[in-house]
C-alpha cells in the first residue's frame, strides 16, 4: 500500500487518491488535423519506463485537487510529490525515463536528512 503526501493535505493512504495517468503530456492543438494513426498514438501509447515515472493523481477523497507524483515503477517509491504547475514541474525538461536510476534519487534523499 502507497502512502501519497497529497501537497495539500498531507500523508494519506492511496486508497484515497485516483490515477489520472502519465504527467506532462500536452494535448495536441488542433486533433482534427490528425491522422486516425496519430490521435490513436496520442490517446492510447505512453511511455512505461523501467525507473522513475511522472504521473498525475487526485485527491478523489479528500481536496479533490490535481497533482504530479515522481514514482519508481519497479519499487513504487514516491521520490516527489509537487503541485501542477508548480516551478518544480516548468524545471523538468528530460524525460522521466530519463531521468538517473533511482538509486542515485534514494542516496540524495537519504544524504538530505
């Protein structure tokens, strides 16, 4: 079971958040103008990377509000948790995959405490 630090309300269990998918996709402008081939990539095809992933989650039990979580898939460690367009989110500019392997995002964080 997940614990998700929700950015406003705090360590809840994730029995009280739902998924809203990968994070930092952007919708194409015009998805008229696109081939039934790419609307089909665009709404179906994400990344699944072996490491750390931005996802989108909400509060669906408690704030209701919309945020990104940084999740390693293989271990399910949450290395951070930050607010839809926040400054944490406008600073990302490589992929999640990548990103280093999250043992590097482990060592950092512990080297914080």
């Amino acid at each position: 079971m997940l614990t998700i630090n929700c950015p406003w309300c705090g360590p809840r269990d994730e029995t009280e958040f739902g998924f809203g998918g990968e994070a930092h996709r952007t919708r194409p402008a015009d998805p008229s103008a696109l081939s039934d081939a790419e609307w089909a990539e665009f709404l179906f095809m994400r990344t699944n990377p072996k490491g750390l992933h931005r996802e989108r989650w909400v509060h669906s039990h408690g704030c209701r509000r919309w945020f990104n979580v940084e999740r390693h898939t293989v271990t399910n460690e949450i290395t951070r948790v930050y607010q839809m367009g926040s400054a944490s989110e406008a600073a990302e500019t490589a992929p999640a995959a990548e990103q280093a392997p999250a043992t590097a995002a482990i060592e950092k964080q512990g080297s914080r405490s």
